[in-house]
C-alpha cells in the first residue's frame, strides 16, 4: 500500500530496436522508468524472457519526479534472424503493475555450420562411420570485424565414441572443415550428442544423432492395439 498519493510509472521508450548485430556480440540497454505520479513507486521483482539477463533497478523505492534504471543484456551467441526478448517489471502503480519492456533486432550469423545437424542414420554395431561438416566464414571481407582470421580455438564433445578433427577446407572458401567419425566402440541403441566449437568468430553448436543396431532389430519395438 502506498499513502500520501498515487504513483504512476513513466517510461520513455519501452521498445528498444538494436538494428543488426553479428551473433556472439552482445546487446546491451538501460531502460529508465520515472515516477510522474504523487506517492511512492515500487518497483518489485523483474522478470525476463530466455537469452537476456536484467539488472536489479538502480532504485526500488522512486520518489515522484525520481527515475530508476534497469540494465539488460541479450546474449545473442546461439541466435540467428529476427530476435526478440522482453523483460517484465512489476510495480504498485495501479494502472502499470506489470511493465512490459521489449528488446530486438536482427541477429546475423558469422559462422554457419553444413549441415548444422548430423544424421548418421542406422549403423550396424561395429562399423566405423565418417561425416563431414563444413563451416563457413560469414564475415570474411565484410568490414573492422573481418580482420581476424577465422580459426578453429577448440572443439569438444561429450561422448568419447565419437571423434571430430577439424581440418581446412579444400574448396579456397573461408571457414573449416569438420571430420566427425563414429567410432565401433560405440555401444547398441539410440544415440546423441552435441559438438561446440569455438571459433575466432563466434561459437557453434552441432548436433549428432543416430542409432547403433545389432544382428537382429526389432520393428516396430513396440506394438499397442490401443
């Protein structure tokens, strides 16, 4: 409850537009919430959507005519296209008790990763297989960001049956290349796992999936008359 009159949240600017940002580079704004009103504004919990992180309010408790900050940060390494997040405020001014800031733009990407998704399929149980990934340098030749040379920092994965060495690429194009090789070691059944790569540029995610078959296979495993 507040006395001594009412508080009324002001907001300048509740959508901020980024414009087009490289992926991995991070977004940063501070939105500025005023009281216009005649008793004190609380500002209470803040909550955000995935892939942005806010600061506390610089000022919980706003006198009228003062004004409280709150920064965000959109991490904007594994996203790529339009993106939006938004961050809700919650306060005591009766006609704003949820305050919905929105952050966005368009996020491209520096590295991309072909195919993004490797799919070994059915494999006999002791049987070596092999896929190549090729990555791709986005940025080569475009501006300040360019500069660096793309290079492989590291790669790794959680399964120790599956082996990825990164090579050059033999088509003159910048980027790299992958060599992903499912080892006989790995064991019967479904399996999956996630390769991240860390580049000069900025990280990518890859994932591998399949299944490991023995002799005899079973289809369908399961069979309901419902």
């Amino acid at each position: 409850a507040t006395t001594g009159g009412t508080p009324k949240a002001e907001v300048g600017d509740k959508i901020y537009d980024f414009g087009t940002v490289l992926n991995a580079v991070p977004v940063a704004h501070v939105f500025k919430i005023r009281n216009a009103g005649t008793g004190t504004l609380l500002i209470g919990g803040v909550q955000t959507s995935c892939g942005c992180t806010a600061a506390k309010p610089t000022r919980t408790e706003v006198g009228p005519g003062e004004e409280s900050q709150i920064a965000v940060t959109f991490d904007t390494r594994f996203d790529k296209g339009p993106a939006t997040r938004t961050i809700t405020v919650f306060t005591n001014d009766p006609k704003a008790q949820k305050i919905v800031l929105t952050i966005k733009g368009d996020v491209k990407v520096q590295v991309e990763a072909a195919p993004a998704q490797v799919a070994f399929g059915d494999v006999k149980h002791g049987v070596e297989q092999t896929r190549q990934v090729l990555l791709t340098d986005l940025v080569a030749g475009q501006g300040a960001a360019s500069q660096t040379e793309f290079k492989v920092q590291s790669v790794t994965n959680a399964s120790p049956n599956i082996k990825v060495e990164p090579a050059a690429r033999t088509d003159g194009k910048p980027g790299a290349a992958l060599t992903i090789t499912l080892l006989k070691t790995m064991p019967l059944g479904a399996f999956d796992d996630t390769i991240k790569v860390a580049t000069s540029r900025a990280p990518v995610d890859i994932t591998v999936f399949g299944t490991v078959q023995g002799d005899i296979t079973v289809k369908p495993a399961q069979v309901s008359f419902g």
